[in-house]
C-alpha cells in the first residue's frame, strides 16, 4: 500500500476544530470483536481493534519500513542481540496512567516466552528486558534475528497497555479486567455479538480523531452487509474486517450514496502441493500445472477484473519482492502438455485423462467457502483449465474447521488452495511457517533442506544488501523448482457512505483505515 501516514505514529497533535469534531461511523464487521477478552497480549477479538486501542513501540511502514511510534528512537548493537528503545515521554494511558519503561516491561512480560506465542521468535528469544530508566528500556535476546523489530509491529500479541488493565493491576501474569491503550480510541460499551463502540482517548499523544464515536456492528454474512451499506444501516465495510463479495461490486458501483476504494494488498492465493504425493515429485508436473492455470481468465471472468493474476508467489508490496525476482510461468498449454509428455504422462485409452503406467492423473483439490468465498469459483477454473491437459480434479469444499486440519495436521490433501499471510508477516513469517520444518513436523508447503538452509541464512542476516541477495536466490529456487502454484493478487476494497469524508487506507491489513482523518457530513 503506499501511503504516508500510519494510525499509531503520527509525531504532530492536530487540533480537530469545532466544525469537525463530533460525527459517529457506523462499521461493519464480520465476526464479534470480543472486546471482553481484548488483552494486547492475546489473539483474541477482532484483529483491527488491537491498533485502535493500543500502541506499539514501533510500526509498520510501506515495503516494511520500520516507524517510531511509542519509542522515538532505537538502537542496536553490533551483534543483533541488544536492541535500546527510547521511549516517548509525555504519554498516557486511555484512564489517565502514565506510560514508562516499567508499562513496557509489564506488556513485554505478559507475553515473553510464553507457549503460546512460541510462533513469534521476539518471544521465544527475549531472555531479559532491562528498564534503564523510566523512558529507556533494553531488550536482550539469545540470537540474531533481522525481523525483530519487524514482529513489534504485529498487530498482536505485542503491543503495550496498561498495568491496571489487568488483576491484581502491575501482574504480568494477572488475569486480564479490560482494555486500556495509549491508542486514539478506547472502549466505551460492548454487546458480545452485536456491536461494540468506540470514543476518543482524550489522552492521546498523536492526530486526534475527528470521530466522536465509531460503533462496530457485527453483520456475519456478506451480502447482509451489502444491504445494510443501500440502506445507510452501516457507513464503511470491506477490508478484512467485512469482506464485500466481488459479485456485489457492479451494484454497489451504480448506487450514487456509495464509494468503492480499491488498493494494493500485500496478500496472494497460491496452490499447495503435497510433496509426498507420488504425482507431484517430478519437476515437470508442477511446471506444467504452472503452465495450464489460466490466471488471467480467473481475474477478468470471476472476479470482476478486481485484483490482479499472480507471478511469483509474493505480491510487491512485500519487501524484498522486485521485478527481477519475482517470476511466474504464464498461461501456455501447449507447453503443459508438452511438460506431462516428457513426464511420461499420456492419454492411452483415449477417455481424456493422462495415465502413466495403468494409473491415472486424477487429483483432489481442497477449499473451503466461509472466509474465501471466491475461492470455489476460482478452484472450479482451475479444475476446468486442467482438464485440458488431461489432469481430472476433484474438488473437495470443507468446513473452515476442518479445512485448517487438513492443511496443518491430517496432510491428506493432493491440492489445496491457501493464501499468503499480510503485511508484516511476509515474507519472513510465512516463509518460516510454510516452507521449514517446526518444532519437529515437516515443512507444510513444501520440503527442500536447500531452501530451508537460505530461510535461516536469511533470518539471521543483519546486512540489508545480503539480505536482498538471499532472498532473491529463495524467491528463484520456489519459481525454479515450481514449489507452488501462485494464482491472484487480491486488492484491499471498502466501500463508504458518500456522506463519510477524508477516507484514506491504512498501512495494513489490520490498520485498514486512518480512522483519525474521517468525519462525517450531515
């Protein structure tokens, strides 16, 4: 996303003048924001509110740029392994605590090398948090790891809130009462599965909000939510939050009280092979199935020509993503067929489908249709596209939970659909949770041990220029090997109220909006 601003970071206090203050923004939301369990050192709730309530000390720029938010300032030593954070001063919590090093500390405490975080390496490396002094705090970790700061940006669990947010108030290990930021909105009221409402901190250090008020009605289906946007029910849905279905666009468009904003994400949808599938070990098969996915046709005809078709597997809006390395096959047929042949794959009973050695190429191909609702569309083109070439898929649509199982722990899968994750999660964090071993379990996307060798090499590389190197040799040997098959970019869409003015997208996927810009017009 290109952009010039972040929601947590800004430097300057913007006075909000009389016209302007005021207004109430009505968003809808997909799922309950569970702010009841909404602790800053959880992953529980909606994941766009963490930002609105509570700060880090750092944020997340474009192409991974790393901007001062609660800490002004860094430093680190020579060997990786120190990092010195200077703190903002003047700062407030939302009930009027101050925020020090000791605030930090207690936030760092309540999720530094804890189990359930052992997914986050911040947590499993920090093995002492020194408070220097009351705006001076040091973090001391057992290993060099370039994405550090990166993982302070994450949304959650890792941001810092209050000491009295939790029981007994200043526990790290105390049971979470409520929440309480130094973010520019605090929580007001909340009805579990209906709605929950914001209002401005009148503490906060940045831009001030022009909103009084933003209430967060959860809408779960799609085109309900359609609805509610005609009839003035909701003022902003989309992103994440409260996807739009891409078949709804052409409606909304004609609807004059409605405007459709579109950017750049930062997400990709891909195809996962099995790697011990017997059909997927030679090269060329993976190459060829590269070859007959007409990604193209899937943008235009299915989705509206929203988004764009994948080259590699990364968008470039990921840092470390350039034109030279991020290649992709294009839509040949010809040369898939020509691939399968050289395989060994042939058509000898003349019923449409390849055999080889009295077997026949016929795959399954797993989805599932809650969070992604375009991915059954997009899974029966490409069924469709490989029948050309004589493969038969079988689709095989699941339940979301049962989706998740057979991806992370049954394996029982030949293909299936799965997406990249956002923002400050790639590349690093999703290259090391797809295509590396974990705590003992083979790789999930994909298992080469050269691979994994650049994935540590690069982890552990604090030089930006090397850095770059290494990752154009990954990003070369996952097209080389053809490790996946990438398909689609999306684009990040809301639609707003014509009545709702100043909209700018956030820096993310889980800070969509600059909520502090938007005011509201009678």
């Amino acid at each position: 996303m290109l952009l010039v601003a972040i929601l947590t970071c800004c430097t300057t206090k913007t006075g909000v003048s009389e016209k302007e203050k005021g207004g109430e923004l009505t968003v809808a939301v997909a799922e309950d924001p569970g702010f009841d369990q909404l602790d800053a050192a959880s992953y529980n709730g909606l994941i766009q509110a963490y930002p609105m309530i509570y700060d880090s000390l750092v944020e997340y720029g474009e192409k991974g740029k790393i901007l001062p938010a609660l800490a002004t300032s860094w430093e680190i030593s020579p060997d990786g392994k120190t990092y010195t954070f200077y703190l903002r001063k003047g700062v407030k919590f939302s009930d009027g605590t101050p925020f020090n090093a000791d605030a930090v500390k207690f936030s760092l405490e309540r999720w530094r090398q804890k189990p359930e975080h052992s997914s986050i390496t911040a947590s499993k490396a920090l093995e002492k948090i020194e408070v220097v002094d009351s705006h001076t705090i040091k973090l001391h970790f057992n290993i060099c790891y370039y994405p550090i700061l990166t993982e302070l940006t994450y949304p959650r669990p890792v941001r810092i809130m209050s000491p009295s947010a939790v029981t007994p108030a200043g526990d790290p290990n105390g049971k979470f009462a409520k929440p309480i930021g130094t973010g520019p909105w605090m929580v007001e009221s909340y009805t579990k599965d209906q709605q929950a409402v914001l209002v401005r901190n009148p503490n906060y250090w940045g831009e001030k909000p022009r909103l009084s008020k933003i209430v967060l009605k959860v809408i779960p289906d799609p085109q309900t939510r359609v609805l509610a946007l005609q009839s003035g029910q909701v003022d902003l849905a989309g992103g994440r939050m409260s996807s739009i279905p891409p078949e709804s666009l052409p409606l909304i468009t004609k609807d004059s009280k409605l405007q459709i904003h579109r950017t750049e994400g930062s997400t990709s949808y891909f195809l996962i092979f099995n790697y011990n599938n017997e059909f997927f070990q030679d090269v060329r098969i993976r190459q060829a199935i590269n070859y007959a996915v007409n990604k193209r046709s899937m943008v235009d005809n299915l989705l509206g020509g929203v988004g764009k078709p994948a080259q590699g597997l990364f968008q470039f809006t990921v840092p470390y993503v350039t034109e030279r390395n991020n290649q992709g096959y294009p839509y040949d047929v010809n040369k898939a067929r020509e691939l399968l042949a050289e395989a060994g794959w042939k058509d000898t009973d003349g019923d449409g489908i390849l055999d080889k050695n009295g077997k026949p190429f016929k795959v399954s191909l797993a989805f599932q249709n809650v969070e992604y609702p375009e991915w059954k569309p997009m899974c029966e083109a490409i069924q469709g596209d490989l029948a050309k070439v004589g493969i038969q898929v079988n689709l095989k649509m699941l339940e979301r939970t049962a989706y998740y199982d057979e991806l992370w722990k049954n394996r029982g899968y030949e293909l299936i659909i799965y997406r990249t994750y956002s923002d400050s999660w790639n590349p690093h964090g999703f290259l090391a949770g797809l295509f590396h071993t974990a705590k003992g379990k083979p790789a999930v996307a994909w298992a080469d041990p050269k691979l994994e060798l650049l994935i540590d090499n690069v982890l552990s590389t604090m030089d930006e220029t090397e850095r770059q190197k290494i990752y154009d040799e990954i990003f070369h040997l996952i097209y080389e090997q053809a490790m996946c098959v990438p398909l689609y970019y999306p684009e990040e869409i809301m639609v707003v109220n014509s009545r709702v003015q100043g909209f700018e997208f956030g820096t993310t996927a889980y800070c969509p909006v600059k909520w502090e810009r938007l005011f509201v017009t009678k």
